[in-house]
C-alpha cells in the first residue's frame, strides 16, 4: 500500500522570520503549500489552496487569527486550524476552541511540542499546550458564552473595527472589504451605537482592549 | 463521533448551514453562533453533500433555491447518503404547496425568511425537543388571533 501524502499546512505570522523558521521546521515531514502574513492573505490563500491544516497567530494585521480562523472553519470545515501564539491566556484558548480550532501551541513551547500538536491534529486529535491548564479551557469552554462581549457586535463590524484601529479611512476599508464606503460608515455607526461609544478614540480604546491590535 | 480529547463543547447543538446568498448566511452565523455550534456555513448544495456525512450535525438549515442545486434534491440525496441530521427549510416561498413539498420529503421544519427573527431560534429549539415547526403555521394563528 502507498503511504498516505503528507499533510498540506499554511503557515500565517506576521513574523516572516518565525514563519520561514516554522516552515524549515516542518518541511521534512509535512507540505508548507504557503506562507502568509496576514489574516486577510490567509483567507484568500486558504480558500484558494484547501489545506488539510493552518498553522495561524492570533494577533495578525488586517485580520486577526481568531477571525479569520472562524471565517474559514466554516466555509472548509474539513480544514482544521492549530493556533500558534504568545497569548497564554485560558480564555484566549478556550475562544480558539469555541471557534473550532483543534489544536493551541505557544510559541515559546519546544519545537518538538509543536510537532506533537501537528501530528495529533492531523490525525483528528485536539492538542493544548501543557503550559495551559487544560481543566481551566474546559470549564470556560462548557459555560457557553464568549469570554468577551465581543459577540454583540456582528462579524462584519469586528473586520471593519480592526482594519480603522490599524489606521485606515473608510474609504480604504470599503476598498480592502470591497464594500460601498457607506456601507462601511453604516457598519461604523451602528457599532458606535451596540457599544455605547461616542467618539472614534473610544472606538480604538475598545479595538485595543479586545486585544484587536496591540496598544 | 469527534474525539476531542476533552476539549470540545458537550452539550451544543450541531447546525450546518446553507443558502448562496452570503449577507443571508453571515446574519445567520452571527445569530446562531452564540448558542449553538455552528460547524459550517455553506453556500452551495455539492458542499453540503460532501461535508455533511463527516460534520456530525443535529440540524442542517437549508434554503430551497441554492445557486447550483435545488434544496429538496439536496435533502432527498442527504437521505439517500444516510445523513441522520434533521432539516429545516430556509425559504422565501411562503406559498403552502411548497411547505406541504417540504415535510413530504421528511423535512421537520419550514421557516420564511420574512421571519427569521421571530421563528428560527424557536423552530431549531422545537425540533431539538423533538417537535415539529412551520411559519405557516405561526403565521396563520397570530393572523386569527390578531
């Protein structure tokens, strides 16, 4: 009998040096098909290429890791996705798992646990970091709701909110979403009025606290 | 069965999701994803073929007039698979002949689109229960009652 190929993996960090290292790590046992930088790429990519595994960080440019990852789960749900990340947080973990992820490794875990992880994972196992207290994830998992309160603005809103705290115009996000810029100015405002905020410096403040882009 | 390893959601409610119209299915995801599991949101009738036998749902929400395929062929040939899931059709014909079609072929639940709010989170609770749900049906007794 022919061995079964090896896995097909996308790599997305905005570290391209963590992500090239990651990528000579594995490449003698799995396929890196791409390597990405951000979490807009990293949905293009994923759709385009259906990989059986990504390999994502959370906190990404444009997109971050959590979003994108949700996005992608359900449209290949086959995909399976192992969060690669410096946020050891049990909430942070347990958002991943609600989300559908099926592995969480950090990044200052041994390259060997990294492995462990993939190879579990592709075998359809779940893995989390021993650095993480596992029953903690489990209990937050099973109460049922989100850690933050993030769920009360919609999915759309969360994209539009990440890329105007990064900076761009209304007119840019509409672009990069390929919106109607005043569709992107209704999103903005509706949001503004879900959470209760006034002005766009509250609006950033909050992108910062839901750890969105770094502060 | 998934095997998790202990770290899964165990007492969710599995929803597979499906219409072309891709606003329709992001308001969807939105609403059900805090209180069930939503395994995938899909927008044609040959991934819902191909991922529903491996995604284990209760429930798969279906519109009738997906892009490539019909939603009763996709539920005829789910049966057929042998897909134990249970449907809900997702529609804009609020017309009776095409509700009485949809529970003819074993559907367990009709809700109009023009009533997404006020029905489908109680459709999908009723049919988890075990029960039956059509809009038809609530429409018309709110329509007496009124």
């Amino acid at each position: 009998m022919n061995r079964k190929p090896a896995a097909r993996l996308i790599i997305a960090d905005d570290h391209r040096l963590l992500a090239d290292a990651c990528k000579n790590l594995l490449e003698p046992e799995f396929e890196v098909i791409a390597v990405v930088t951000d979490g807009r790429s990293l949905l293009k990519t994923a759709l385009a290429l259906k990989p059986d595994l990504i390999i994502l960080d959370i906190a990404m440019p444009r997109l971050n890791g959590l979003d994108a990852g949700e996005q992608i789960r359900l449209k290949l749900p086959a995909t399976k996705l192992l969060f690669l990340t410096m946020n050891s947080a049990a909430e942070i973990a347990a958002e991943a798992f609600r989300r559908g992820a099926s592995g969480y490794v950090l990044k200052h875990s041994a390259a060997e646990d990294l492995l462990t992880a993939i190879r579990k994972v592709v075998h359809g196992e779940s893995y989390l970091s021993p650095l993480i207290a596992r029953e903690t994830v489990t209990f937050l998992l099973n109460q049922g709701k989100a850690h933050t309160d993030e769920r009360r603005i919609t999915k759309r809103q969360t994209e539009i909110l990440q890329l105007l705290a990064e900076g761009m115009s209304m007119k840019e996000v509409a672009g990069v979403l390929e919106l109607k810029p005043g569709t992107v100015a209704f999103h903005k405002y509706r949001m503004m009025e879900t959470l209760g905020v006034r002005t766009n410096a509250e609006l950033l403040e909050y992108a910062i606290k839901r750890q969105m882009i770094s502060a | 069965m998934r095997v998790q390893a202990g770290i899964d959601l165990v007492h969710s409610i599995r929803l597979l999701l499906a219409d072309d119209n891709l606003e329709i299915l992001e308001t969807l995801v939105d609403m059900l994803q805090p209180a069930y599991v939503v395994v995938a949101a899909l927008s044609d009738g040959a991934s819902v073929l191909e991922q529903a036998p491996g995604l284990n749902p209760d429930l798969i929400i279906l519109d009738i007039s997906l892009g490539d395929m019909a939603g009763f062929e996709v539920a005829r040939q789910l049966k057929k698979a042998g897909v134990p899931a249970k449907v809900i059709f997702l529609t804009v014909h609020e017309n009776i002949d095409f509700v009485r079609a949809a529970f003819d072929l074993g559907a367990v639940g009709y809700v109009f689109k023009s009533r997404i709010s006020p029905d489908l989170i109680d459709a999908i609770n009723t049919i988890c229960a075990g029960g039956r749900f059509s809009s038809a049906d609530v429409a018309a007794s709110s329509n007496s009652s009124a």
